[in-house]
C-alpha cells in the first residue's frame, strides 16, 4: 500500500488539483493506495474538498507543520510513505520512480522540483539555485519527500520542535539509517507565496534565517512567510 500524506490548512484553492493528479498516479501504478489529508484547523472548504476527492480525512488543530505531517503519518495504512504539500503536482513517473527506489532499499528520498509559471525572473533565479543546492547536500524539498514505514518509525518521524526546515531535519533523519535519493524526476509546485513577496522581502527572510540558524526555525515568531497568510496571490486575479 502506498499511503499519500498531504498536510493542508485553508488549501481550497489548490487541494483539489493536487488529490486529483495523486489519483490518476496511483491509479496508472496499479498498486494498492490511499490519499491521507491531515487539515490543519482550516477555515475554508479544505476538509470538504479532501472528502470529496475520496481522501481519509485527519483533523487536527497544531497549526505546526511537523506535527501535521506527523498526523497524517499516524493514520496511514501503507508501507510506503509519500508526503506531498496541498499546492504541487505530482506525476505518474515520479511516484513511481519513487516507488521502485523504495523497494531497491532506500529508506526515502526526495525529487526536482519546478514552480508552476508565470513566476518573476527572480524566482526562477532561487529556484536553479535550490535545486542545485538540495540535490548536491542530498536534502528533500518540503514539496515532495518520501520513506518507507519502518524508516518513519525508526526516525521517529518529522521533528516536532521545528516549524520550517522539517523536511531537512528529516533528510538528514533518513540518511542516518540508510540509502537516500534524490530523484532525477520533478514535481510541480506553487511559486504563489514568492509572488506575494518582493525579492527584497525574500533576501531580509533569508538572511536573517541564516544569521540565525536553526534558533530561527525552532518557533513561530518570525515564520511569517509559513505561517501567516499574505494579500492573495495576484495571479488570482487574472
């Protein structure tokens, strides 16, 4: 079984087109799967449009996305793991080079990873810059990560003391207990929170992040580009 695990908090926007791809991937696979959405105290239709695309439904209120992803996690039935944010697209290859890595032995990995346009040239300036950077240190991005069960469990999965970076605690988490890739294959995922954000705001949060390190990422204050919801993404409007 190969469970989808989909942290969501007020997604009603995109949920529905990410539910849908996981469906038509794991349908193509011909294997055993279920979608897992963990709602995170949404205020929208989020919960609603998980039920309506067929998807187990976790209710939860961490307002934490480690503890959410963690939720989603305790659910689910399969053997295989496959955490997908509520804004990316994942395809059929994708899942099932996943898969295929997975009973190779590795204990999880990660993929590429591409904003869906139209996106600034900034934006397509950080994005060759993390994606080089994330496949070179071997990390996965928040967007798409997989691992076995047994692997979750030995790692006592997403570290709950963090609110950002989970997934690069979690990377390295997994390579501590064995084989970790990343694959060649890449999602799709919304480039809607760096086009509500100027380059000049995105270069303050990164360098205060930096000089801060992992301090920043260990409580809220200060995680406003995760957890606060800024004016809607302009491409809303068009």
């Amino acid at each position: 079984m190969i469970s989808f695990i989909i942290p969501a908090y007020n997604e009603e926007r995109c949920l529905a087109g990410t539910l849908d791809a996981l469906h038509a991937s794991g349908k193509r696979l011909g294997e055993p799967y279920e979608l897992v959405v963990a709602d995170d105290a949404s205020t929208d239709r989020t919960a609603a449009i998980a039920l309506e695309k067929g998807a187990i439904l976790v209710s939860v209120a961490n307002r934490q996305i480690a503890a959410t992803r963690n939720s989603g996690a305790q659910r689910a039935t399969g053997e295989l793991f496959i955490f997908v944010d509520a804004d990316t697209i994942v395809n059929e290859l994708v899942v099932r080079c996943a898969v295929q890595a997975m009973r190779a032995g590795a204990v999880g990995g990660g993929a590429g990873f591409r904003f869906e346009e139209p996106v600034s040239p900034y934006v397509r300036f950080l994005l060759r810059v993390f994606v080089r950077l994330f496949r070179t240190v071997g990390w996965a991005a928040g967007c798409f990560l997989f691992c076995t069960r047994s692997a979750f469990i030995a790692t006592a999965g997403f570290d709950e003391r963090y609110y950002g970076a989970e997934e690069i605690v979690m990377s390295r988490a997994l390579k501590r207990h064995g084989k970790f890739v990343i694959l060649t294959q890449a999602v799709t995922t919304s480039a809607r929170k760096l086009r509500t954000y100027s380059a000049w705001e995105v270069l303050i949060l990164m360098t205060r992040l930096a000089l801060r390190g992992t301090k920043a990422v260990k409580q809220r204050q200060g995680m406003e580009y995760w957890y606060t919801r800024r004016n809607d993404d302009p491409r809303n409007d068009v």
